[in-house]
C-alpha cells in the first residue's frame, strides 16, 4: 500500500482522467503534470486540474510516481507500446488505467520495465465536471491488479471515495460486456419507451416512466428474474401479439427489439420457474413469428 502522497500525472484528460485526478488531489495527492489534445480537454483540465502544468507525454511519465491512463481503449495499447519503446517508465512506478475492457495484460511491456501495473475502472458514468468527484463517494470500482499489489489498488480506490471489487483478469472483457449491456442499453430502451410514449399522444413520458422504472429496477436488482411482471411473465400471449403489431405500424425497429427482448426475457422467466412452460408454448409461437 502506498504510504507516501504520490506526484500524479494524468494521460488523457477525458470525462474519467479529470475527475479521476482531481479525486486523487482531494486525497492528498499532487497531481503535477498532465496532457491534453483537445480543446474541449484542455478547457476540462483548466477547471478540473487548475495549475496543472500541460506537457507532452514522456514528460508527464518523468514527473509522476503514479501516471493515470485515461485514453480511449482504442489507444490505449498503442501508448502503452510507445510507452515501453522510449522507456517512459522506471522500477516502482505506478501505471494505471481505468479501461473497463483491458486488465492488467495490456500493462506487460511497463511491467516488465519494473512498472507496477494496475487496471481500476469506475463503474460509473462520468461528465468530466466538479460534481463527478463526489459521485465517486460510494462508487464501484472494478479492480484487476497482481496480487501484491491488490493493497495498494484498494488502497487508491478507498482514497478517492470508492468501493474497491476484485475483477479477474480472465474475466475483464466479460465483466465490461455486462455492464454495458446493462448502463447502455437501459438508456437506449428507456429514451426509445419515452418516444413511443409520446407517440401515443403523452405529454410528459419521463414522469409517466420515472416511477415504474425505478421500482423496477430496484425490484430487479433485489430479487432478479423473480421481480418480472406484465404480459410475457403471465404467457399472455394475445397481449404481446397486439404490442407486436402496434409497434410494427410506427416503428418496425422498436418491434424487432421488443420481439428480441421478450423472447428472452420468456425464457429467463421459464428457468426461473415463474412462466409455466406449457402455458408459455402460444406465447413462444407469437415471439417466433417475423
């Protein structure tokens, strides 16, 4: 575990590096260079990062104990080669970045140059404003770390606020499948719900959905495939073939995913044991239809 307060310095000052960094400040750490391309990052690292020195890479590897790896995935590898080509890093310097896709893997080219590596991914959606920091308070983070180092990455989570949660290394990619199948997606269905919603003619389909969605989801997070209600977990399959059509008439898409989701939500449910089967067998004929 880190005993000293560490310099900082933050590759990419994204929505994540910003926040990231000036969480690692409140703690007591010295954020002492960071790097920028954007306008939009430079403007974000004014206000989030004030006093903060913008320099070119390798220099903000040579001013940092800890260097904070913000960049997209995409990017990420590439950095991380040119990183251990020009010998960026030195024996016990921490290098972590907040992928949610990559462990610590990615990191072998610093490692091997005596780099302690660490994969710490905030599960959460981040703005790259003031009140981020806060929205840390609590927050999960998905940790991948080698085991003499899980310390230490504990450690710097607990310091900036959050809620440090072991992800294996085999398991990373799977890990961050799930969570944006779930974050991603909700939003997708949620914005989709509100047009159709308007479609039918309501004029404030956020506040018709705000307090359904939120039992729902607070039912499903307690209770799982249990928590299911409405016409797919009762086999009512009269019902989904009525959504079927309706939707097919004003938006073919909105159908298609709809007949997607119900399909599977109908077999979750006959797993569970809360849709009969035999009861089920009209509604899987509806679903199976194109």
């Amino acid at each position: 575990m880190p005993e000293a307060r560490l310099d900082v310095g933050v590759v990419g000052v994204g929505r994540a590096g910003s926040v990231l960094g000036a969480a690692l400040a409140r703690a007591g750490h010295r954020v002492v260079a960071a790097h920028a391309v954007s306008r939009a990052a430079v403007e974000r690292a004014e206000q989030m990062l004030p006093g903060v020195p913008l320099l070119p890479v390798a220099d903000v590897f040579a001013r940092a104990d800890l260097v904070l790896l913000t960049v997209p995935d995409d990017a990420l590898l590439d950095l991380v080669a040119v990183a251990a080509e020009q010998e960026w890093v030195r024996p016990g310097q921490f290098v972590v970045h907040t992928s949610g896709r990559y462990g610590i893997t990615e990191l072998t080219p610093l490692a091997a140059e005596g780099a302690l590596p660490l994969a710490l991914h905030p599960v959460m959606t981040l703005t790259g404003r003031p009140q981020d920091v806060e929205r840390l308070v609590g927050c999960p983070f998905g940790v991948t770390a080698p085991e003499e180092l899980q310390a230490a990455a504990a450690a710097l989570v607990m310091e900036m606020g959050g809620e440090p949660m072991t992800v294996r290394e085999e398991r990373r990619s799977l890990y961050h499948a799930a969570l944006a199948h779930s974050a991603n997606h909700m939003i997708t269905l949620v914005a989709e719900a509100m047009d159709l919603l308007g479609l039918a003619g309501v004029e404030q389909p956020d506040r018709m959905l705000g307090p359904l969605l939120s039992a729902a989801l607070d039912n499903a997070l307690a209770h799982g495939d249990r928590a299911l209600t409405g016409p797919v977990s009762r086999g009512d399959a009269g019902t989904v073939a009525a959504h079927l059509a309706e939707l097919g008439a004003v938006s073919p898409a909105a159908a298609a995913a709809y007949r997607a989701l119900a399909r599977r939500t109908a077999d979750r449910a006959i797993a569970a044991g809360t849709l009969d089967p035999i009861v089920a067998e009209r509604l899987l004929g509806v679903l199976a239809e194109t």
